[in-house]
C-alpha cells in the first residue's frame, strides 16, 4: 500500500504471501494492527510462519507482527525487507554460541 497511491480496504491485505526482497517466505497476512488515531496500518500480524525461517518458535507461537515500516511494496504479495532473515540468522548464531559454550 504505497502511502501516494489511491486508498485500498485493508481487508485487501488479508491472506496475502509475505517474502522479504531476497524472496524468502515469511508468513501469510493473517491480521493488520492498526493506529485508530493517526489512521494508518502499523503491522502485519501473520500466520503459517516459514518453519526454516522460525524453526521451532513457528510450531509453539501463534504467529508474529510485522512492523509496517519495513514494508517495501505491495502488490499480488508484500515484500518487506530483510531484517527477519538478519534478525533470525542472528538468533541462530547465538543459539549456536551457547550451545558450544555449555
């Protein structure tokens, strides 16, 4: 939803297949989260998270939010950019660090 094109329902959003701009699947728009004052989207709350991307946080969690700033473009689906796979990749390596240190 480019913020200078023509105004679309938000419901448009549901459903739609997320990737970031490396084409790696994250999840599909289950919900929206929504500032009510300044009138404009803040989040896409998903589902059906990349169990590669999650691992076994997709299995236990219900889903995730997506902050809407990270939102590069919308169309047939959302791409957003790469700061999940980085965020992940990060975590993973922590992961890693303990496991060694223990």
């Amino acid at each position: 939803m480019d913020r200078d094109s023509t105004p679309q329902e938000i419901t448009n959003l549901v459903g739609r297949e997320v990737y970031t701009n490396n084409g790696v699947f994250i999840g599909q728009v289950e919900d929206l989260r929504l500032d009510l004052d300044a009138e404009e989207v803040t989040g896409l709350a998903l589902h059906e998270l990349n169990t590669d991307l999650f691992g076994s946080e997709a299995a236990s969690a219900r889903g995730v939010i997506v902050p809407y700033r990270w939102v590069q473009a919308v169309g047939d689906v959302i791409i957003v950019n790469d700061i999940v796979e980085r965020i992940q990749k990060q975590k993973a390596e922590a992961d890693e660090e303990e496991e060694a240190t223990a």
